[in-house]
C-alpha cells in the first residue's frame, strides 16, 4: 500500500500475513523469544514487514526502531514521518538520527552511517542484535551483481543470513511476496531512486534479474539456493584448509613447508595460503587462482621469489617454504597506507608525495593536457561511477593506494591492458620506490599512476563540461 493510501489495519496482522512474514523470521533461526534489538525501518514495505513481523513475535518493550534522515531526497521527511506513524501504532520506542553532510560514495557513506550509529544504539542498550530487513532478491540481486563486478567465489556470499551482530531474517521471502503481505496491513514509502536506471544495482533488478524471470519465473529463488550451496562448499574448503594449516610445520620466522601443498586439490591449495596470509597480516586478502600457480611454481625453483600480496605486504619464498612479510616496517621501504581523494579542492598526501585536487573546466585543463604529472577526470562521470561503485572494507573509493599484485592499466593511447610491474620496469623505476609510488584507483580499477600513465577511463566528455583537475607533487625531483 503506498504511503499516499495511509491507513493502519495492525489488527489484520494474522492469519496469512503473520504465517509468512513472523513465520519467515522464526523459520531463519536468527531471533529467540528473549531477544531484544534494534531495527532499522527506512519506512520501505522490507523493513516495516520486519518490523511489524518482530513485533509480533517479541513485543513492543524488547524492540527500538532507527531511523536513519539522510537529507537526500524530497521525500525524506514524509519517510520519517511515516516511519514516526507506524512506530506509535505498534507501541515501538523510535530514534532517529540525522546524517549530516554526504561525503565521498553516497551509498557507502549511507551505509556507514546507519550501521555506525546502530551499532552505537545497540551497544549502550545492550541488546542482542541489529535487524535489517534484506530479502531473497536482494540477495539475488547482490549476487548477480558481484558475479560481474568482483572475481571469486567471496564475493558472492555477500549479504549472509548473519554477519556479526547483523541478522536478515527476512532472507526466505522474496519482495513481492513481502508487499503482498503488507497490502492491507499498513502503507510503506518507496524510494524513488530504485527505478533510477543510472545505478547499475537498479539496472539488474529492472532488467536482468527480471529477464531471468521470463526464463524461469523461480530464477530468484534458484540464484538464492545456489548461493546457499556455494557458502556450504566454501565452509567446507576453509575448514579443509585450515585443519591442513594447523597441522603443518610452521613458524613466523621461517614461514610454511610448502610440502603441505602436495597432493591436494587446488581449491585446498588456495585456501591454505589465503588462511596463511589472513593469519599472519590480520586482514582479508585476495588469493586468485594465478597468484597461488605463481606460488606454488615458486616452491618449485630452486632460487624462489616474492609475490605482492598487496599493500606491500608479500610472500616470501625460498627453499621450499613460504613466509608473509608484512609491507610496514620490513626494513625495505615503509609502505603508506590508502588515503581517499577529495572530489573538491584539497590535497591528499601519500607518504611524502602530495596529490592537489582543483576543480576547473575543459578550457583550463586543454592546455595541460600531456602533463604525466596531472591528470584530468569528466566530474560528472567520474561521480556517477562512484555513486555505482560497490563498498567494500577495502575500498577507499577514489583513493590513492599501493600498487597490488595483479595490478593493471588500459593506458590512453594504447589498445589492452598493460601489467603496472612492467609500467614501472618500462620507466626505470627502483624497486625501492615502487612499494611507495601512489596509484589512482576506484577500487580494482586503476586510473592514473602519477608521472608514468593515465588511464582511457573518465576523459573529458564534451566542452564546459566541469573538470576535475589532480596534480602530484614527488618528493624527488622529476
């Protein structure tokens, strides 16, 4: 029921609409009858039908509601107000908290703001959990998503049923099956932004997932079910891996036999030296299928070698053994760590170089096009690809970075893509300096290494167009 048809009907709240909606939250195993946590209700029909269902279930007195007023849209204040309606009907205690100004990706920067201050809530209320009212075709969508935009299987387990003090008990229900639900039950808002084509989020839902759905209409459901298999192998080869890591000769100084390796599938193999490399640096990394060939051919010289585990952090390999060196404090070169780039005037510093970000426009940046040291990015493509961008722990957005093992660029001027290791070999570059030299990037994908190659992606599209104008400063002469 949209919001505009405002009636409350909580008391039709049973029969079929309790036996799917509570029933799904029960059937997840995600909340027991002496929970208490806090939900939060955008005032979309996913989270007031997870609202309403944990209602239900729990009782006005174990809940608190979050709200979450970004200031973005037209709507945000009738959303809040509905959400403020739906709350004093079920007798739910309501907070809501106002973001403040956007910065950077506007998804991600959402994103850590409510799941920031829920966190803050669900703390210094001590309660069990933080509900969020995700479905089976988010999750779908999420997937089909990752599938295209991120190697590996990982990636496509995003969106689990329970990640930390997260819950999703509404995983098991698809979105149409959850508006249906709520038709005569309450009204919810609907964001606007979802049927914005520009997001390539939306451009799945609108237009891939429901071309599946002509193919077969339980395609969503068959997207989730392969997931849940997926996640089930990939517990099941972690758990492979690590009782392999566990038994095997190791220590920090000399590193692993690399005869543990012997005789194993290669998806084990893969999960040895990830766990291995997670273990020892204390975050997630990256094991391709090519870097483990490349480590296992490694084991096999005599004389071995390094890989780039990025970051600055590598494995060493030497006499049938691996070791993880971390990039900082090696005694080699002090590695600095990722820093994000302003999309307005500033400079950001990496190390000792200096990056300045001006704003100007295609007359003023034409006649210092061919500068190595600057390097112009379309503003308004360069925003819309940040808007799309997927947020990631590791990512920064626009940030300078290490270069990364992998690493490589489709140089301006040029067809294909080009390694960065052979960039810098192409332009004599120390080996010293390499691990410190910075790289624009937009997560995986490379930009502009300063003085040495910028990339075909983000020109300049037309005149008057406004322009984002980067120039670096290196703390060596040029």
């Amino acid at each position: 029921m949209p919001a505009a048809d405002r009636e409350f009907n909580f008391e039709q709240f049973r029969g079929k609409p309790v036996s799917v909606i509570a029933g799904a939250i029960e059937d997840s195993e995600l909340v027991g009858g002496g929970d208490r946590g806090v939900v939060l209700v955008s005032g979309g029909a996913d989270s007031v039908a997870l609202l309403t269902g944990l209602w239900h279930i729990l009782g006005p007195d174990r809940l608190v509601a979050l709200h979450v007023n970004y200031g973005l849209r037209d709507e945000a204040g009738s959303d809040e107000a509905l959400v403020r309606e739906i709350c004093g009907q079920l007798g739910i205690e309501l907070l809501v908290h106002r973001a403040g100004e956007p910065a950077g990706n506007i998804q991600a920067w959402a994103r850590s703001v409510r799941l920031e201050e829920a966190e803050r809530v669900r703390s210094e209320w001590n309660f069990d959990w933080i509900a969020i009212g995700h479905n089976r075709t988010d999750q779908a969508e999420t997937f089909l998503y990752r599938l295209a935009s991120s190697p590996g299987v990982r990636a496509l387990l995003a969106m689990p049923p329970r990640s930390g003090r997260i819950i999703r008990p509404l995983l098991g229900l698809d979105r149409g099956t959850i508006r249906q639900m709520l038709e005569d039950v309450t009204p919810w808002a609907e964001d606007s932004t979802n049927d914005d084509l520009r997001f390539a989020r939306n451009r799945i839902r609108h237009g891939v997932l429901q071309d599946l759905g002509k193919v077969n209409p339980a395609a969503g459901l068959n997207i989730a079910r392969t997931r849940a298999e997926l996640e089930e192998d990939e517990d099941a080869l972690a758990e492979l891996a690590k009782a392999a890591l566990e038994s095997a000769a190791f220590s920090p100084e000399s590193g692993l036999e690399g005869a543990i390796l012997d005789r194993r599938h290669p998806a084990v193999r893969r999960r040895i030296l990830r766990h291995l490399a997670e273990r020892e640096l204390g975050r997630p990394v990256a094991m391709p299928r090519e870097l483990a060939s490349s480590a296992e051919q490694l084991l096999a010289d005599p004389e071995g070698g390094e890989l780039d585990l990025g970051g600055g952090d590598r494995f060493v390999i030497e006499q049938g053994r691996v070791l993880v060196v971390p990039g900082v404090g090696t005694g080699i070169e002090e590695i600095p760590l990722p820093v994000p780039v302003s999309l307005e005037s500033g400079i950001a510093r990496f190390g000792d170089w200096e990056v300045e970000s001006r704003t100007t426009d295609e007359a003023g940046a034409r006649g210092q096009f061919g500068d190595p040291w600057s390097a112009f990015f379309g503003e308004r493509e360069l925003r819309m690809w940040l808007s799309e961008a997927p947020p990631s722990p590791d990512d920064l957005l626009l940030a300078l970075r290490p270069w990364q093992h992998g690493d490589r660029v489709e140089p301006l001027g040029m067809s294909g893509r080009k390694k960065l290791q052979d960039v810098f070999t192409d332009a004599l570059v120390p080996a010293s300096r390499r691990r410190s030299w910075p790289v624009l990037a937009i997560g995986e994908t490379v930009l502009w290494v300063p003085g040495l190659v910028r990339s075909k992606h983000l020109l300049i599209q037309a005149p008057d167009t406004p322009v984002l104008h980067l120039y670096a400063r290196a703390p060596f002469g040029k």
